[in-house]
C-alpha cells in the first residue's frame, strides 16, 4: 500500500520547482503564449494562481493590491474576466510587467 504521508500538493511541487523570480518569469508568460494561441484563458489563470501562491496567501496578496479576495478567485477561476487596469496591479505586485512583443 501506498504511503500518502510522504506526499506533497501540486502547490508546494511548483513553489519548490519554480524558486526564483525568472522561473516565475518564464512560466506565466508561457501561460500566456498558450492563452494567445489557443485563447484559452484557463492556462494563465492557473499559472498566474501558483504564482500568486508562492508569494503569499491569497487573501494576503488580495488585500495588497486593494482587491476582495473573492474576487481574486472569481478572476483565476475564471468567472470574471479582469480589466486590464487589474491584470497590471496584479502583475506589478508580483514584479512583473506586461509586454507587447
């Protein structure tokens, strides 16, 4: 039988795999190349959620950009889709920034 124990949440798998500032970097932009080509918006908010989560709770994160934590999640579970004045303080907070290519 299989020792659940020793397991750990996708969560804290991606905290652990995606520790500095580029690999976060990296990961949400490809989140959102694939957003671009497929307009799928699902991948990036998923993305943007983990990396939201290695920064700090969601309510905490919440609460520095002036936003309700439910409507953080209503943004990353996709039942609202954020203006752009949202998506750029979310970004900001995070220390990244919103580039056309």
């Amino acid at each position: 039988m299989t020792n659940y124990k020793s397991s750990i949440s996708m969560d804290d798998a991606f905290v652990q795999i995606f520790d500095t500032q580029e690999d976060l970097k990296e990961y949400l932009s490809y989140a959102f190349e694939q957003y671009i080509e497929d307009g799928n918006f699902n991948v990036f908010y998923r993305a943007l959620e983990l990396v939201i989560k290695s920064k700090d709770s969601m309510q905490g994160f919440a609460e520095k950009i002036n936003l309700s934590r439910t409507s953080l999640y209503n943004i990353i579970n996709g039942k609202k889709e954020p203006r752009i004045t949202t998506l750029a303080k979310i970004l900001k907070e995070l220390g990244l920034t919103l580039k056309v290519a």
